[in-house]
C-alpha cells in the first residue's frame, strides 16, 4: 500500500509556482492578483481562506481579503462582484461558499466574469471543462487529476467509481476520469444517495473518488485487492481529544479499506492540500492570460 502525500506535491506544486513568478516579476510582468471574498465567519471558510490568502503569499502573489457580515445583501455582494469584474489589477477572484441561505449561489457565481473564475464554478468554465476545452478546472477535481498524474497512476481503461453527484466534485470529476487521453480513459460509474447495490459497484472499481459527505462511508469489504482509493471527504466530527474540538474525518474507513488498496490518500493531507494549489496554479493562468485573452 502506497500512501498518497498530498501535502508533499502540494508543497513542491507551490514551489514550481513560486519559480515562474519569480520569473515573470523579473521580467517585469505583473504580479498575479487574487482576490477572495468571505460572507460571515463560518468556522470552515474562515480556514479555507485564510490558508488560500496565506498560500498566495508563499509563492509571492498580491491577494486581497474582503469581508462581508452575515446580513450582506445580495445586491450588495452582486456590486461587489461587479467591482472585481472590472478592477484591471486583480487576475481573478473566488466569492467562498457556502453563502447565507437569503443569498443564490447561482446567481453570484453567475454574475463572475468567466475570465476570472479562478474557481472554475461559471457555467462557461464547466460546459467548456466537459467538452474538453481549456478552461479553469475546479480546484478539488483538478488536485485529484494531478495526484494520480504525478504518482503515475494507470487510469487507461480503468473503471472508475465515483461516490457523489455534487457540482463542485462528483459530476466535473466524472467529466475529468472520461476524458480522452491520461489521466483519463476511465469507465466511470457515479454512485449516489439513490443508487442501488453501491457495494457491487464499488467492488468493481479499480479506481474509487470518495466525495459523498459520509464520515467513514467506504468500508473494507466494498473494495477489491488493488484499487486505488481517492478520499475527498472532510468532515469535522466532534472529537473531546483534539485542541480544536474536532478530528477531519474522511468518506473512507481508512484502517479497514488502506491494507487492500494499491494506494490511498490520508485525510487530512491527501486531497486537501492540493485543493489551494490548483486554486494558484488557475490564478498564474489568469495572471498571463493563459486561457482567456
Ligand atoms: N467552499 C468549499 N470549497 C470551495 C471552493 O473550492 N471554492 C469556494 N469559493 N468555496 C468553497
């Protein structure tokens, strides 16, 4: 059994990024620019962002933090979007989600310039990520790519089994394991809270995406000897023997499922870490115009 370091690809990912920016800032370009903007202070957002803010740092990106209290409007936030949309110096911008229930999602993610959707949530990235365009990947789909690429995991062929439909894993992942080409090629089955007989499925699998949101979910007898388990899930479980109050818990019973895997990422320090990574790595293409001119 391999384990998969997130944390270490992620760190030597940063690296490269760093590199090239050095590179351009020496050249004279300009310095990628990302903004993020955070509604409320959610425990979980307040984390994300600050680590996406402190990473921007690290590899000498300029980044700005606006904030928002909980009863922003949603015009309010819309004008905000539209303030970013137009601002020349910022490269590209992520509006954290989840935002409060008074406020659509849809319509704010909507409303952000594609060209700068860093997030690669606009409809206009997804549609073109489906059809195999250049596009900004979203960040948890295109970190997952990048592990099995970087541990040159075989993909051709392969069935593929993913746990979970949601928008932001599950159906652009799926997009991602079909593709022509590596890392690709993948048979792929998405399994979801309706779907009968998970286990068989599952049992099938050569390779398994864990992103259903369920503590602990995949257990040992649903996989074969060989598969290769990637677990998305990041659920804080209340735990009495942690400073923090909680223990990260992933969708897979790591104990019972790693002994048969041909190689698995722990959580925390699987996927997560290269979540913020594509996140940089989407920011140096907007800053070059690298996809959108
Ligand atoms: N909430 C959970 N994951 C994400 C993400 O990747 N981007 C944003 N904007 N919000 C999130």
């Amino acid at each position: 059994m391999k384990l998969i370091d997130g944390k270490a690809i992620a760190n030597q990912i940063k690296k490269e990024i760093a590199q090239e920016v050095m590179q351009i800032k020496a050249a004279g370009g300009k310095t990628p620019h990302l903004a993020a903007v955070l509604v409320g202070h959610d425990g979980g957002s307040e984390t994300y962002v600050a680590n996406k803010v402190r990473s921007c740092e690290e590899v000498g990106f300029k980044s700005t933090l606006i904030r928002y209290e909980d009863d922003v409007t949603e015009a309010e936030l819309l004008a905000c979007v539209d303030r970013l949309n137009k601002d020349a110096d910022i490269d590209g911008f992520i509006v954290q989600l989840p935002l409060p229930s008074h406020i659509s999602e849809e319509k704010v993610i909507e409303s952000i310039d594609y060209r700068k959707d860093v997030d690669g949530f606009h409809p206009v990235n997804v549609g073109r990520m489906s059809l195999g365009m250049p596009s900004f990947l979203s960040a948890t789909p295109a970190g997952i790519v990048e592990l099995l690429k970087r541990y040159e995991i075989e993909t051709r062929g392969k069935h593929c089994v993913i746990l979970g439909r949601s928008n932001i894993v599950g159906k652009p992942v799926s997009m991602l394991m079909m593709q022509k080409g590596y890392p690709g090629d993948c048979t792929v089955t998405v399994c979801h809270s309706r779907t009968q007989n998970i286990k068989e499925i599952c049992l099938q699998a050569d390779i398994i995406i864990a992103a259903l949101g369920v503590p602990e979910f995949l257990k040992g007898d649903m996989v074969k000897e060989g598969v290769v388990v990637i677990d998305v899930g990041t659920t804080r479980v209340p735990n009495t023997n942690t400073k923090s109050g909680f223990k990260l818990t992933g969708d897979v019973a790591f104990n019972e499922v790693s002994p048969k895997c041909s190689h698995i990422t722990p959580v925390p320090g699987g996927v997560g870490p290269m979540t913020i990574v594509s996140l940089l790595r989407n920011t140096l293409l907007a800053g070059k115009k690298a996809i959108y001119s």
